[in-house]
C-alpha cells in the first residue's frame, strides 16, 4: 500500500479549477440560473496514471474524478457527476444542462455581499501491484470562490423628465 501511495503522490493531484457564469466580477440575479463548470487537466480532472516500484514490485494507480460536490453558500449542495458544461452566451438565460443553481435570496447581507462557494472534487483512485493485490483509494481535493448575487429592482421614471429617486444598494 505504500507503493501506492507513492504513486498516487507522484499524479499531483490538484484542486479543480472552478469556472461560474455569472463570474469573479460580475452581478448575478435572485432566481436566475448560475452556472457550474471546472476546467478538465489531467491533474484536476483525470484520468492520471502512474507507477511507482522497488525491486521486485511495481505498483500502478489510476485516478478520476468521480464527482464535484459544490456547497453554494445559501445551505444547499449541488452534486454534479461530470465537469459541468461552460457558458456561453448564446444559451441566454437557459440553466445549465449539466451543473447548476439558482439562488432565491440576495447576497447583501453577507460578509462581503458574497455567497462562498466551495467546490469539492471526489477523486476515485485504483491501484494494481504486479503481485496480483490492489484497492481503492477515495481523496479529496477543494478550491473555492464568491458569487455576489442581487436582485433586479424596476425604476419607475417620471414621463415629463424629472429626475429619478436613485436607489441605494448596500453593497
């Protein structure tokens, strides 16, 4: 078994690469859907192969990542089997396909006005030693970010052109 986790230490395994619409900077909406994707490398995403041997003893693993369990932040968990599917702007305001969520509340009242969002990628690993034994090994690896989330407020506007009552946002 160490052998193996030799192997395993040799893949370099790394925290999934967290990918959002809408994304770092921007502004989603209450009730509209977020999207959840990671970007696939062999280190955050698999398959990965290697070996690891002493005389008279060569042990091989292979990982994938068998799921991401995102924690949203409101008390909700979503839990996406594959790598979800990344945005693009042609879907408009379709949900995701794949992976992902909607909020119901704003994120105004949070620390930052943002809801923390973690990402936990499920690494499943197997493991054969040329002596016929092996296993499996289960690890984790996490990364994380914020989404601020608000909510689309209509300005009435005065027909005859007086000015608008400007709204204050505490975020």
């Amino acid at each position: 078994m160490t052998l193996a986790y030799k192997a395993i230490a040799e893949m370099q395994l790394a925290p999934p690469l967290i990918k959002t619409a809408p994304g770092m900077g921007q502004i989603g909406l209450v009730n509209l859907p977020v999207w959840l994707w990671v970007t696939k490398t062999e280190n955050t995403w698999g398959p990965i192969v290697r070996s690891a041997s002493v005389p008279g003893l060569s042990v091989t693993a292979t990982a994938q990542v068998k799921a991401i369990n995102w924690s949203m932040g409101d008390g909700k968990t979503v839990r996406c089997e594959g790598p979800g599917t990344p945005y693009d702007k042609s879907m408009g305001v379709k949900s995701s396909p794949t992976c992902g969520h909607r909020y119901v509340k704003t994120s105004e009242k949070l620390a930052k006005c943002k809801y923390p969002v973690t990402a936990v990628a499920q690494w499943d690993i197997t493991w054969q030693s040329t002596l016929g034994d092996g296993g499996q090994i289960s690890m984790t690896q996490q990364a994380a970010t914020q989404l601020r989330i608000g909510q689309a407020v209509p300005v009435l506007v005065d027909p005859n052109g007086a000015p608008a009552t400007p709204t204050t946002a505490t975020c």
